[in-house]
C-alpha cells in the first residue's frame, strides 16, 4: 500500500495519495489545488489514478479537482449533501481574495 500525505494550498490542507502497488491504480482524497505535486507523487510511484474522493466541498479541499480530473479522467465523488457549500466555491474564493476554481462537470 502507497500512502503519501502532503499539505496542498493557500490553507495547507492535508491531501491523501492512496495507491496499490500491484494494480497500481490510485485514490486522491482531497486534493485541493497543488495539481503538479500531485502528480508528480502519481508519475514517481508508476501510479494510475482511478478516483478523486473529497471529504466536503470547501474551497481548500476540492480547489483543483476540476484540473486533476481534466489530467487523468478519473471521476470526483463528492457527497450530494455538500452541493450547497459547493454551489458557494465563488464566495469561498471571494473570502480568500482567490479566483474561484474551476468547476467539475
């Protein structure tokens, strides 16, 4: 089992690479929005990332998903409970004087 723990934007949330080593397929937990890192950590363990899981939808925790979905198509799972702090990504933005991030389809 891979297990990387790296801290990702402005606020430094905590993002999760989870990875087989013998299927080598992988689950990101939050990415927030240092993409490249996170794929970097997905190049150097020979990963293929299968899902892209979020624990709820503030701004710190889902900022890149969108981006990381684009680069590897792998699907977001997000609780539907959460689709109103969702739906609020550009206020979120606002408060932290960011552009808001792009949107996941």
């Amino acid at each position: 089992m891979v297990h990387e723990i790296l801290p990702v934007g402005m606020l430094q949330c905590n993002c999760s690479v989870f990875g087989d080593e013998e299927s080598r397929d992988a689950v990101v937990v939050d990415p927030g929005d240092d993409i490249a890192s996170i794929q970097a950590i997905l190049s150097r363990r020979g990963l293929r990332l299968t899902a892209i899981v979020i624990t709820h939808a503030h701004i710190d925790h889902i900022g890149g998903a969108a981006k990381l979905k684009a680069a590897t198509g792998a699907p977001v799972y997000m609780n539907s409970a959460d689709q109103p702090i969702y739906d609020s990504l550009d206020v979120q933005a606002g408060w932290l004087g960011m552009a808001p991030p792009e949107r996941t389809a």
